[in-house]
C-alpha cells in the first residue's frame, strides 16, 4: 500500500502519536485480512504547530518494534510541507526541480542555435511551467497577504526559462521577456490557477465535506484547549471563496480570458517606464507579438528580441553594462551612440548596405512581420556583435546581398 497518510490532531503531541499507534493498529488489523502489507521503515512522522515552543516536536510513535522519530519536512502527493507549512521545504524542492527542467532546456536551445522560438517557448509552456507551479492549491496565498514565498523562487525560475526561450541577456527585465513570449507573470497565472481550484471544489461534495470536517476539527479543538488556539478554518475557507466570486465577477469566468485582462491591466501601469529605447516596454501587449517570429531561426529571433529590448550586444549596451573594453558608447563612425537604431537607420558606415531601409522607422523594422525577417538578417551580417558571427558564416553567404 502507497500514498497513505494518517492525521490526528489533538493539544499535545504525545497524545497525537499514541493515537497514531492506535490507528495503525487497525489498520494492520484490516491489511491482514486482505492479504496486504505495510513497510514501516518508510513511514515518516511530522508535527505541525505554529506554537514550536508549547509543544515538544521530538515526540516519537512507536509501532510495535519499529519507533519513528519526527522529519523536519514531508512529501504528500508531491507536495513538500513543514512543521509550520511555511513552505520553505517546497520552496527549496521546487528551485532544484525549476533548475534542472531550466537546464534540460538549455542543452537542447540557446541564443544562437537549437529549436526555435516557438518550440522553445512551447516546450517551457508545457514542460517547465507546469512542474514549477505543481500543487498551487496548497501554497499559493491570495493577493489580499504577503506574496508567496513559493513563488518568489518560481519567479527567478521562469526569469532564467523565458531567457533561454528569447535568447536575451540577463539584463532584459523580466516583464519585456514575460510580453515578447506572451507568458503570463507566474502571480496572475497562479491566481487564476488557485480561483480555478476553488470554484471547481467548493461547490462539490467534496468541497462541503471538506468544511464540514473543518468545522468539526475546530469544534473539538475549542472544547479542549484555550481559545487562542482554535485554528479558526471555516471562515478562512470562506474568505478564499468570496475572493475567487469577487474575481469572477470582474473578470470572468474564461480563465485565459481573465489571466489576459489583470495582466494587460498591469502592463498599462507600468508602460513605457523603460530607461532604455525598448520597442517591447511600449507597444500594446497582445499575442500578435509572436507571429514576428513564427518563421524565424532561433539565432534570427534572438537577435531581434535584443533590438526590440535594447539589451543587444552592439557598444551602448555593452557600455552600459560596464563590459570592460567598450569605455564609450559612441559607434565607430563618431555619429552617435551604436544601437540597432543607429545602424539601421543612421550608421553612414552601413550605407551601401541599409539602402532597403530608407524612408522607414524603426519600430516598422522590428514590429512588422514583412520585416523582421530580412532585419534580423541584417543585423546578424553586419558583423557588429560577436555572438552572432559564427552564426552568420554558417547560416548566410557574407557575399551575397540579403535583399533580391
């Protein structure tokens, strides 16, 4: 027999473990009569109490020879708990697991070859997301409390994920790579996640048997113990309720409809805050960015989310970034700062070559389907930027005009 777990509650935690001996009594009882065995040597013992000074937490449970010692942490249906479930053992199982499905992704693409834009950002979305944001229903906190802690970790996870998907330096915020891969922020898509579960359980008979229990816990507790130590559940479940009807209400119950609207409402408060010249912080937040890579090479994509979020490898950025060797952000024509503008547009060393860009702008160049292509192109021969030059000898014919 696997995944079984045995709660007992009471104000001490010897008398929770004699009752544990009682009831595992019963149940090798039963498992006798129906021919199955139980291997005690796997079990674990944990107590959870906020009060870790009223109680004494090396308490053991003694099942006939076997004695068991309490862990400081335990796995239940892959979800890690902790004494005070605070979820600091999920928090660091989920980091590990984040960093390896993170590193998986990162032998398989990286900025300059391996799958493309959308297969990577694919693969995250199928793969990498859904392991990090595992048991959402247990950890996650409402946006009335502090922010999860679980989720401060998952944010540094899906930060080096998206990264890899965009091929973007560290420096891009992760808001520009969250819109340029059309990935909700982890908190938004983790509220509609949490609404979602509340909405589906509490109006089932296992939602009503859940606070039927809850109600029945609490009652005993209250006729045992002080007051103060009453864990007051019911109205807490009530709470998450009227938050998940209150949320419903304004957004809807479409939850990617709902995921798009907060987080197109929390874009609009905070566009065009960029210090740098980004196209991506200041253009309208939609799935329509994609389609500017649907058929690009990843090399060909991620340069362009580098001109679009102006952290590309060109002398401003570097200067900026304090790379050592680039002291001065102008290009070497001594016309202005090297940015991807600059090249594109104003560089008279690039001339003979840009001549397909006279009369435009560049956020046609970088935000136009028609474009991105032969722009992407460009910039990777223009030979400016060293991580892309083994790219442009193997991918392209250095002698030949990328424009027919």
């Amino acid at each position: 027999m696997d995944d079984l777990n045995i709660l007992v509650y009471s104000t001490t935690t010897e008398q929770n473990c004699a009752k544990l001996s009682k009831v595992h009594q019963k149940c090798e009882s039963w498992a006798r009569r129906h021919g199955i065995t139980f291997a005690p040597h796997k079990y674990e013992l944990i107590h959870f109490t906020t009060a870790t000074k009223r109680h004494n937490l090396q308490a053991c449970v003694e099942l006939g020879d076997t004695v068991k010692g309490p862990t400081t942490s335990v796995r239940v249906l892959g979800v890690w708990l902790d004494p005070k479930l605070k979820w600091s053992a999920h928090t660091k199982i989920i980091q590990q697991k984040g960093a390896a499905t993170v590193a998986a992704l990162k032998r398989i693409t990286t900025s300059t070859w391996g799958a493309s834009f959308v297969r990577a950002r694919l693969l995250y979305n199928s793969v990498v997301r859904p392991a990090i944001t595992y048991g959402v229903a247990a950890w996650y906190e409402l946006e009335t409390v502090k922010q999860s802690r679980v989720i401060d970790a998952i944010n540094k996870v899906q930060t080096s994920g998206l990264r890899i998907v965009a091929g973007a330096f560290r420096a891009t915020p992760i808001r520009e790579l969250e819109t340029e891969t059309f990935t909700p922020p982890l908190d938004i898509y983790c509220n509609e996640l949490r609404a979602r579960h509340l909405r589906r359980t509490y109006v089932s008979p296992v939602g009503r048997f859940i606070i039927e229990q809850c109600r029945m816990i609490s009652s005993r507790l209250r006729r045992r113990g002080p007051l103060r130590c009453t864990p007051q559940i019911v109205p807490v479940i009530q709470e998450k309720l009227d938050w998940a009807a209150r949320r419903e209400s304004i957004l809807g119950s479409s939850s990617k409809e709902a995921i798009l609207q907060e987080w197109r409402e929390r874009w609009q408060e905070t566009r065009g805050r960029s210090r740098w010249c980004s196209i991506a912080a200041t253009v309208e937040l939609g799935k329509e960015r994609l389609k500017l890579y649907k058929e690009l090479k990843k090399v060909e994509s991620a340069i362009l989310i580098q001109a679009r979020t102006g952290r590309i490898g060109l002398v401003h950025f570097l200067n900026k970034a304090r790379v050592p060797g680039f002291e001065s952000p102008d290009c070497r024509c001594e016309r202005g700062i090297e940015t991807a503008e600059h090249l594109l547009l104003h560089c008279p060393l690039e001339a003979e070559r840009r001549k397909w860009t006279r009369g435009s702008v560049l956020h046609d160049l970088v935000s136009e389907p028609q474009n991105t292509a032969t722009t992407a192109r460009w910039l990777i021969q223009s030979g400016r930027m060293r991580q892309f030059q083994l790219a442009s000898e193997v991918l392209y014919n250095r002698e030949s005009s990328i424009v027919d």
